[in-house]
C-alpha cells in the first residue's frame, strides 16, 4: 500500500512536467466540464483516504489493536476511490 500511495503522490507531478496541461484546461476550456470537477474531487478524496490510511497505521504500531478494523475498512474504501480515480482519468485521457 505505501507503493501505491508513493505512486499515487508522484503521479502530478510527472502529468504537470510532462503533458500540456494548461492547453487542456484553460485554452480548450476543459476546466469547465463535470469529469474534471469529478476526477478533481476522488482525488481529494483519496489524498484524505491515505492520510487516514497512514495516521491508523501508526496507532497500529504504537500498539493500539482497536484502529485495526478502521485501517482495513480505509484500505477496501481506498482501493475503490482508487480505482475511480483511474477510470476518471482514462476517460480524460485523449
């Protein structure tokens, strides 16, 4: 899971230096369309999602047995906004 929240962090940062963002959305006026505003807003969702992921982890190494169940549930709901996430942003994909 840290693979993928690494990931996950690292992949703005390779779309801004390496696609033609500003093109897309301010001179296309992509920025105006509802799946940029969805894509926008699973993104902070899942943003949130790992840093809860990561704050239960570290109750759970700290030896506090009951934020187990809390980190497994953040891990399914992570997976699924995740996968959203990706669906969103293949569909945006030109």
């Amino acid at each position: 899971m840290l693979a993928a929240i690494l990931f996950d962090l690292a992949m703005p940062i390779f779309l801004v230096t390496h696609r033609n963002w500003w093109h897309r959305l301010i001179d296309q006026e992509d920025i105006f369309s509802f799946g940029v505003w969805m894509h926008f807003g699973l993104l902070i969702t899942m943003y949130a999602l790992e840093a809860a992921q990561i704050y239960s982890a570290k109750k759970i190494l700290q030896g506090d047995s009951s934020a187990r169940a809390n980190h497994h549930s953040q891990g399914r709901a992570l997976l699924m906004v995740r996968a959203l996430v990706i669906a969103t942003g293949g569909g945006m994909a030109e």
